[in-house]
C-alpha cells in the first residue's frame, strides 16, 4: 500500500493518491489530469476510483477528464446528485482497492453530501482519513457555504450538522489514524488552519478547538460561525461546474493559448469585452505595461486572487505572459473555473513596446524612500491593502485599511485628487490595487516597493514611532 499527498501549495490543496496491488484511487483531484495518468502508468497500476469527498466551491476538480480518460468510477458520498454518471455511495460502504479496502464516511456539515473517506491497510487496520473540507488540522471546514446554492441550507443549520458529524463519526475513530484533510493554511475553506497539511486525530482532538472535550452544540455553531468573512463570488460557481460539468482542460488550453501578435492583441482589446490580466512581476509590470491591465502575478497566489477579484469565471480574458509561461497560466485559471481565455500576446509585452504601443507606467518606491516622505510629511496619505486581521494585528500609525479581497468598497477611501502611498505585505497585493484603480482612473497611488515586511525590516525606518501594534478582540 502507497499513499501520497499531492499538495498544491497556490490553491492550499491536497489531492491524495493511493496505490495496492495494482489498483489506484485518487482523492480530490485538480483540473489538469495527466500527472495522475503519467504516475499511474510509472507505477504500472489501474486507476480504479476517483474519489470526491464533496462539491468543491474553491477549485474545479478534474473528475470528469479523468474518468473519461482512464475508465474510473467517480464516487460521491452519500445525498449527491451529480448530473453525470457516478456512483453515490451509502454511508460505510467499503471500496475495495487491491490488498486494503476504503470505507465511505457521511459527514454533512461543510456541505450536506460532505464524505470523508477511511482506508484500511492489508491486514484491515484503520490507517488515514481523507477528511476532505470536514476536518482540517486545527479547523473544521466553513458551514457557509453550501446555503450560496441552496438557500434554506443555513449556517446554523449545516453548523449543527458539522457538530453531529464531528462528534459521531471522526472523533469515535483510533487515535493513531492520519488525517489527510483537502485543504491547509490559506485556503478560504476554513479560517483558522494550520500549515501542517497532516496529523494524527489523537492530537487533534488536544489541539482543535472544534474537537476540544465538553464542547456542546451550540458553543460549538458560536465559534465556528464567528469571524467568517464572505467568500469569494466565484465559489458558487465553481459549485455547479462541479455538479453539472465543464468544458474539457483540453479545450480550454486550445483556446487559451492562441498566439495574437500587437495588432491582434490590440484589435481583441478593443473589439471585446475582454479583460486584460498581466501575470508577470509585479515591480516589472510596474516599468511598463498595456494600459488599462490589471497585474495579477503568477508567482503568487495568482488563482485565489482571480477568484476573488473577476466576479464572472466566463469572462473572457486576454494575457500577458513571460514567455514560457503562458500554459502554467491557462491551466492555473481553468483549476478555478476560469475557462474563457481568448489567447495570449504572442512573445510577451516586449512584443507590445517593440510595436510601438501605448504604454502605462506605476511609480514605486522603497522603503527607505518612504520613510522619508512619512519623516519629511507626517500628513502623507497611507493606504494598506492586507486584510483586516493582519491591519489590526499591527500597522503604520494613521494608515488606512483597504483591503484587497474588498476592492470596490475599499476604493472608496480615496480621494482622487490626493496622493496614496499603498503597501500590503510584500508587494504584491498593492501593485494588484493600484493597477486596478489605474484602469478606473485612478492616478496618483505610489507603491511601497517591499511592503510592510520590508518597513519592519529596515533600520532608516522608526519603527517604534511609526508602527502600532494592536491587539485582536
């Protein structure tokens, strides 16, 4: 018996595959689906099952591509009604896989059809749990948000059934079982995960508040419902894609990676409502970049932040890639559902300027530079653009906090005709802002080049004078 966690780190994902006697199953799997294959075909065994332990909400799962491709039977716990062919398990059904054997777990509560998966070794011993979005190490999943596509499913409602599931099925198992959950710090599945991506259940029920003994019900709905910020739009969507079906990976990469050149590029533009989303660095996207583009950076949490920032995942979008790059891109837009790319400009955006195209500039500045604009000016206008808990747990005196996730209301901080000085952590989400106000007309934010952790780092910067720590309700 093999088991492999496959943890995607964009995404904050595992998906799992187990291998005995021949045989495969594979546990939440993404969007693209020929590293499942090719392992499979290394290890020179049948994939047999592909294992979904619910709809997902924040990625699109490649169960479709990969049962066509490789013959597997897509397995739902129980209540699912996909509208393709697969099989719905009943609650303790055993699958068995070579030499070990899987047992269907029901766990409603994330979600009403929510399944975890139990596997047992050759000699039918417990050995893991696969604990999809119902368990995480130090977490449990959201209640909130299976009620986005059936409305009369309340948090209140799936919150209790988590604590039923919970308390009656995971918490009764052997201590030494491994739990595998779907998700890690990062993920807006949860909003308290650690950044271990496993652990044993005998130490979660120590160390996670939602295992913790004595806990009742309603305790338990109080707790896991507090601090719960709205999730991104595009979940709901990703919902049905996952219940319903999607266009194949292939499809989406065919047309995604057209070549335009300038002029084509251009004319696209301006032909169709396309958004235009610049994937390279943020410090060189702020040298020179198409006007009007937003710059979502691919080294970073490029898929959550499309998500979160391009309400529509059918919204046709052009890029502009590092070249190399362009199917890293494709692929890791279509794993979240994003699966209208009309092409890319064919050599990158130094094919742009070499045409002789307009191009729009951002001004970025260091952090020493910064520092002397707050000592020379103590009225300077400053913007941060993390989230709320990380403005509350310490920030610069007289900042304003704007964040990111809520661009539409957070610009509403800014006067047009006054200068910002915006900085998230580390420079990307700023230059992510700043370039979306840009393409509204915003034109005079100046980013902080290294963000805050740099401001804490830099000796020219008074910290103690100008950082103030605050604590957390």
């Amino acid at each position: 018996m093999q088991v492999e966690q496959i943890y995607t780190g964009c995404l904050a994902q595992g998906a799992y595959y187990i291998t005995s006697n021949g045989e495969a199953a594979i546990i939440d799997p993404l969007r693209e689906i020929q590293p499942y294959i090719d392992r499979a075909n290394k290890d020179g065994v049948k994939i047999k099952y592909i294992l979904e332990t619910h709809f997902h909400a924040d990625f699109v799962s490649g169960h479709l591509d990969l049962a066509k491709a490789t013959g597997a039977t897509i397995v739902y716990g129980p209540t699912a009604k996909p509208a393709f062919e697969a099989h719905t398990a009943t609650d303790g059904e055993i699958l068995p896989l070579g030499d070990v054997k899987i047992q269907v777990i029901h766990t409603p509560g994330h979600t009403m059809e929510s399944s975890c998966f139990l596997l047992f070794d050759e000699n039918g011993k417990s050995h893991s749990l696969f604990s999809g979005d119902t368990l995480f190490i130090g977490d449990v999943g959201r209640p909130d948000l299976a009620q986005k596509v059936i409305a009369e499913l309340t948090q209140e409602k799936l919150a209790a059934h988590l604590f039923d599931s919970l308390r009656n099925k995971i918490m009764p198992l052997d201590d030494h079982i491994i739990v595998y959950p779907g998700h890690g710090a990062g993920s807006a599945c949860g909003k308290n995960m650690s950044k271990e991506t496993s652990d044993t259940l005998g130490n979660q029920k120590q160390t996670n508040y939602a295992l913790r003994e004595g806990l009742d019900k309603e305790t338990f709905i109080a707790e896991v419902l507090d601090g719960l910020t709205p999730p991104p739009s595009y979940f709901p969507q990703n919902v049905l894609m996952n219940i319903k079906g999607y266009a194949s990976i292939n499809d989406v990469l065919k047309q995604g990676l057209q070549q335009l050149d300038a002029p084509a590029f251009e004319a696209a533009t301006e032909e169709t409502d396309a958004l235009v989303i610049d994937t390279r660095d943020a410090e060189v996207f702020a040298k020179g970049f198409i006007p009007g583009s937003i710059n979502i950076g691919i080294d970073g949490s490029f898929a959550p932040w499309i998500g979160a920032l391009v309400p529509d995942v059918m919204q046709p979008i052009l890029l502009v890639c590092d070249e190399g790059k362009e199917e890293e891109v494709v692929i890791r837009m279509a794993r979240v559902g994003y699966d209208n790319p009309l092409g890319v400009l064919k050599g990158g955006f130094k094919t742009w300027e070499a045409a002789g195209k307009p191009v729009d500039t951002i001004e970025s500045i260091s952090v020493e530079n910064f520092a002397n604009q707050i000592k020379t000016n103590p009225n300077t206008h400053v913007l941060d653009v993390r989230k709320a808990s990380e403005f509350g747990s310490q920030h610069i005196v007289g900042a304003e906090n704007g964040p990111l996730d809520y661009v539409n209301d957070s610009m509403t901080l800014i006067d047009p005709k006054k200068t910002y000085y915006v900085h998230c952590a580390g420079g990307y989400r700023s230059m992510i802002f700043i370039s979306i106000l840009k393409a509204r007309g915003y034109d005079n934010l100046i980013n902080v080049a290294g963000g805050f952790n740099k401001i804490k780092e830099n000796s020219t910067f008074n910290i103690t004078e100008y950082v103030c720590p605050t604590t957390l309700l």
